[in-house]
C-alpha cells in the first residue's frame, strides 16, 4: 500500500503538488491522469527519491520493493535474455553462492529459496515477456548493444515485469511498442500480481488495463475506484453538480441581495434586512467545479486538391543498398484516403511510408506520384533532432514569407497552440506533447496534399489526442498513420494495410479482428515455444509444480475453516446492527448500547482480518491450481 501524506512540491513558482494525501489499495492497478505538464513525472521522481519534497511525506510497507522502468537504455555485451534475468539480483546471488557454498545446511537454504522464487522457471518466464514485447528466441541471445534506443527500452520494460515489485511505476510503457507489443502488455498488465501505478494517456489502455484512476489536477490529487471510462463519467457528474449547485446558490444569493438593496434604508424592514445580510455571509463563495482545459489544434487544408490518385505503386520494391525489405507493391493512394499502418516494428512500416513520402527511391518497379504533390512527415524521433536552443516562434519565422509582419508570425505561432507564454520559450523548456504539437503543426504547416503520421500520439495527454481526432476528421487531404493508440485507428482510418513478411495487403477486418488474430498468433508461438522448452527443462518445472499442488490440500483445509470463522462473526454483526437499529435501544440502556456499538466494531476488524488471510490463503491456493 502506497500512503501520501500532505505531499507538496513545488517548481519554481508553480505548485505541482498540493497537499496531497492518498491511499493506494494493495494490489490496484491505478492509472495517474492528468493535463501535460500538470506533474505526473513529477509524482514518479519523489516517489523514486531522485528529488525531496516541499513538505509532507510518502511510505510503502517495510521490506516493499518498487520498480521503474530506467531512462538509461540498457547496452554492452550481455543479451538480453541475460540483462532481464540480472534484474532479480537476489535469484543472482542465490545461484552464484550455490555454486561456491559447502556447509549442507545452507546449502539446503540456498536450494529451498530457490525454489520458493520459483528461480529455475525464471529463464522460460524471462523468455516469454520478452517474446511478448517482440524478440525472437534469436533475437534474446543477442547483446544489448545490437538494438536500437527504442527496442532496448523495451528490454528495460521487460526486466522490471520479469522482477515484480511490490509497486510498479511505468511512465508510457507503450511508447516504444508497437500495436502488438501493446496488445500483448495489456493483457500481462491486467494479471499482474502486485500494486502498478502507471501513466498513460491511451483511453483504451487504461479503460483495459486499470481498476483505479488517481488524478491529478491543479495540484490536487483525487482517487477513483474504477476504469478511465468510469472516471470520466463520474467526473462529469461532479461538474453537473458542482455546476447545479453553484447556480442555487448563486440565485440564493441574488434573492437575499436584492431583498437587502431594496429595503436596508427602510426602518420598518431594517431587521428582516440586516437579517439577510447575516444570510449572505453564511453563503459563503459559490463553488466552482474546476474543469480541464480543453484542447484545439488545426491542419491546414490543402490550396487545391489534386487528382486521384495521388500515389500509385507497381510491382515496386523498397530497402536499403540491396536488402530488399518490401517487395510486389502494387498499391494507390486516393487523396481522401484514412490508411492505417498495422504490423509489428521491424516489418518494414517505416520503409513504406519513406517510400510514398519520396524520401527513399524503389529498388525494383515504379512508384508514380501525383505533379505537385505536396507530403508532409512527421515521425517521434523527430522530437530528438529539435535544437534544444530554438523557439516556437523562431521555428514558425523560419516558415513563414519573408515579407511576414511579427504580428503575423505571432498569429501564425499561436495558432499552433503557442500563445504569448509559450512562443519564445526555448524548446529545452517544452514538455513532450508540447514539443510533440510543435512538430506535427510544423509538419502540416503549409497544407500537405498527404499527411503521414508516424506514433503521432506519443506524449500527447487526452484532450490533445482527442483534438487531433477532431482535426484529422476535418482535415481534407489523404493520411496515413502508424500507431500504437487504437482509438486514433478507430476514429480516423477507414483502410488497414497489414506490413509483414515483406509485403503489403489489406487486411480485410477491423482491429477487433486483428487483435484476435495476433492474440491466436501467440497463443500458437507460446505452444509450440512450450514443446521446445519441454526437451531442455519442463521436467523439472513439473516437478517443482508437483511439489507445490502436494502442499494445497492444508491450504484448502485452512480456507473452509477461515469460511466457517467469517459466517459466524458475519451473523454476530447483524444481530449487533438489529440491536443498534431498534429506536429504543439507547433510551432504554445506554451504557449496554455503547457496549454493544463497541463490541460490533471488534468483530468488524476481527473479520477485516480474517478476510484478509482468507484472500491469501486463496491466492496461494490458485498460484498452485
């Protein structure tokens, strides 16, 4: 259980946490949401012990572990299957010392702590989450460094699912997966055995993921028990009471004044006057919900639409030097076209996209493209390549005719979500939606015929993505998006073009139907996974399995008993609550009643408890099933 206790922590002038207290249920799976910027990173590096707190405090149970998925991507010799095995450095050090201990007795500690952490499992379950997240069984004996920055955050990823910590803090975990990968987490995250707490601005993700939403809002910080989608609801009821409520008393309050103005200089009425005064002032302020800002963005249309279609391709091939990643492309592009990008990274979605952008020319065939067809790119490493130094006012200048006013290049700049506060704020200074809305508005600054977004979503909070729904919705020209955020596929393609095996085709389905069949997909690989295991080392999983189901029978025994104690301690509450519930019971003896309010509440803890040890007994119960 995570406790916050008057937490505060301020930024400069800006107070990111405000007197925080908060309780965070053992075992939640609780989202953290919140506007760009409002400090949810913030929250993560207090807890983390990286910065210290205004004030206040923080405490997990003794002995809990907690878990971060590190900045530093991994490197060096060590594969990866290696670095996430490295991660539980007591079943580390347990198996170095076994291999140089000599007293029989800890030797025996040794091999029975072992087994308790399930250390020689330990490999085939390494190996399946990073199967999940996309490596191959090649690919999980080679070294760190033959990955990419993105793919090695992954392995991060997977070293701290692999370890389990008591608390598990992740920051955009799907920021670096594809839509199979994030398929994939989203079902380990949802059996996930400890407490997560997890920042995300996928709707889909958390309304699947998560049974607890903590938000954070002008500093404030307020508890829902439920998914995103139940959160939202709820907070939209408080706003339409909040607002109801606020107009009562706004229109009591206009009665009472008007009451006063109207007869406070009549001396026959001065009573009932000063008397609605004394009214006014108890009224207090009017209440005010504070609601979130709302988000806008705009992509320009194109000046003139061209003739369809604007790209077509002929038996085209794409790659690099004489690798060949993508080859028989026959494809058109019409230029309304919503196409959406689906297959896991590595397949060649980025090959195809440079290749219809003209930034990469074919290897084999014809690509033909509409005359003056203008293509706007934007892709998440551009976010890397900004000059840290520059401004969004310097980047909108550079845009913009020569002949551009400054009140023009200003309009122009706020337009882009840039207003006075944020236009000549050097880019170091930016949050990453902020910097994620600069590039995209640059990107389709002069009206693109064709638009390709690449993870366009990435550090993008809620509204932003809601808004570039919206924008997309009304923007003219074609797209063509490759993203991990189904509800952006949802709302904005209607064609799906599936990238595998070197080639393109349309998949003929929603995505419904191709999360079913990547789900299929790995429950085969898993199968057939299971039988090669089993040559080098099921065995002796069976074994350690068999072990365990010889120890349920007590467990069970202990459950029945645990049942048989919380129906005798559930009855003697209710005949407590129809004692407590009778209208004479205090009257008639006062000090019994106390007595008996005092003994309902013993019994209330004593099954509190008992309910507690029944839970266990029967997660044990179902860990050995």
């Amino acid at each position: 259980m995570l406790t916050l206790s008057e937490l505060s922590y301020r930024l400069g002038p800006r107070l990111l946490i405000d007197s925080a207290s908060v309780t965070l249920p053992d075992g939640a799976r609780c989202g953290l949401v919140g506007r760009n910027g409002c400090g949810k990173s913030t929250l993560f590096r207090l807890l983390l012990g990286e910065i210290a707190p205004e004030s206040g405090t923080f405490s997990l149970p003794r002995g809990a572990r907690m878990g971060h998925v590190a900045q530093e991507a991994p490197g060096g010799p060590i594969s990866l299957l290696d670095y996430v095995l490295a991660a539980d450095t007591e079943r580390a050090s347990l198996l170095a010392e076994s291999e140089t201990a000599t007293e029989p007795a800890r030797i025996a500690e040794i091999q029975i702590r072992l087994t308790d952490i399930g250390a020689h499992a330990a490999p085939a379950r390494a190996a399946a989450i990073l199967s999940g997240l996309g490596f191959s069984h090649e690919d999980q004996a080679r070294p760190c460094s033959d990955f990419s920055g993105g793919w090695r955050m992954r392995v991060s990823l997977a070293a701290m699912l692999f370890l389990e910590p008591d608390l598990l803090l992740l920051d955009e975990p799907t920021n670096y997966l594809d839509i199979e990968g994030a398929i994939w987490l989203k079902s380990h995250l949802r059996r996930y055995p400890h407490t997560l707490l997890v920042v995300s601005h996928d709707k889909e993700f958390l309304d699947s993921v998560c049974d607890a939403i903590l938000h954070l809002d002008r500093g404030k910080m307020t508890f829902y028990r439920g998914n995103y989608s139940l959160f939202a609801r709820q907070r939209a009821e408080k706003a339409m009471l909040a607002e109801k409520e606020a107009d009562k008393v706004a229109a009591q309050r206009a009665h009472l004044q008007a009451f006063i103005d109207r007869f406070k200089a009549k001396a026959s009425k001065a009573k009932q006057a000063q008397s609605r005064v004394k009214q006014l002032e108890k009224l207090g302020p009017v209440a005010v919900f504070a609601r979130e800002e709302s988000a806008s963005l705009s992509l320009p249309n194109p000046e003139k639409p061209l003739s369809p279609p604007i790209v077509t391709m002929d038996r085209a091939a794409a790659g690099y030097g004489e690798r060949i990643v993508l080859r028989n492309l026959t494809l058109s592009i019409a230029e309304d076209d919503r196409i959406g990008l689906l297959g896991q990274n590595g397949n060649g979605k980025s090959t195809l996209v440079k290749l219809i952008a003209g930034r990469l020319a074919p290897l084999q065939g014809e690509v033909r493209r509409a005359s003056k067809l203008d293509v706007a790119y934007f892709a998440q490493h551009q976010l890397d390549e900004l000059d840290a130094s520059e401004t969004p006012y310097a980047l909108v200048r550079r845009k913009m005719p020569p002949q551009s006013g400054e009140a023009q290049i200003r309009a122009r700049t706020a337009q882009l979500g840039f207003g006075v506060d944020k236009s000549d704020t050097p880019i170091a200074r930016l949050s990453g939606g902020e910097k994620a809305r600069l590039l995209l508005g640059l990107a389709a600054f002069d009206g693109p015929h064709l638009l390709i977004l690449d993870e366009p979503t990435n550090h993008l909070d809620i509204p932003m993505r809601e808004a570039l729904v919206e924008a997309l919705a009304d923007y003219k020209g074609a797209v063509i998006i490759v993203s991990h955020d189904r509800a952006i596929l949802d709302a904005s393609c209607d064609r799906l073009w599936l990238v595998a095996e070197g080639v393109v085709k349309t998949f003929d389905g929603d995505l419904d139907d191709y999360e079913a069949m990547i789900i299929a997909a790995r429950g085969n690989q898993n199968a057939e996974g299971s039988a090669d295991r089993e040559a080098s080392g099921q065995a002796e999983q069976r074994r350690l399995a068999a072990e365990k189901r010889q120890n349920i029978k007590p467990l069970k025994e202990k459950a029945r008993a645990l049942e048989v104690q919380m129906e005798k301690l559930q009855t003697l509450l209710a005949r407590a609550d129809e004692v407590l519930a009778a209208p004479d019971t205090f009257a008639k003896s006062p000090e019994r009643a106390v007595q008996i309010a005092r003994d309902r509440a013993a019994l209330a803890e004593r099954l509190a408890a008992i309910e507690e040890e029944w839970l266990e007994v029967m997660a044990e119960i179902e860990a050995v099933s």
